[in-house]
C-alpha cells in the first residue's frame, strides 16, 4: 500500500487548483482543510468553486472512498481533483 501525504497551496480565493497532475490511481483519499485557515476550502472536479464543491470549514475533513463494497477493487485517477 502507498500512502502519500501534501499540502496544496492556492495562491488567491477562487483559484483552482489540481491536487496533482498524474495518473496514478487512489482507492480512497482524504482531505483536511488545515485549521488556521481563514476561509473554507472547496473540493471538487475541474469546475469546483463555492457553489459546486464540497466545502470545509477549517479543521473540517472528508474521507472519499472508491473501493467497491469495501473488496479493495475500484479507483480513480489523482488528476480529477482539485481545490
């Protein structure tokens, strides 16, 4: 099992960014919006933004799980996140 661990910096309220541009494929991920933000953090495909993501306040975190009926089988591509 590999497990990676970053922080993706966002330069200005409003600007997505890619999680990371790679191929490599992810059976479930997490996602934590780091406590001394000021604002809540967005996290979607390539058109997340305030109105279309799922948000998270600071401290707040969310699991996404793609594994199929918890059998280790199924997965997504790193590349379809962003923030």
């Amino acid at each position: 099992m590999r497990f990676d661990s970053r922080t993706v910096d966002v330069p200005a309220a409003g600007t997505r960014v890619q999680v990371l541009n790679s191929t490599a494929r992810v059976q479930w991920i997490q996602f934590s919006a780091r406590t001394g933000n000021t604002g809540a953090v967005y996290v979607g495909d390539s058109a997340v933004a305030a109105a279309r993501g799922q948000e998270l306040s600071p401290n707040d975190s969310i699991t996404l799980d793609f594994r199929l009926g918890g059998q280790q089988r199924g997965s997504v591509a790193m590349s379809i996140f962003y923030v």
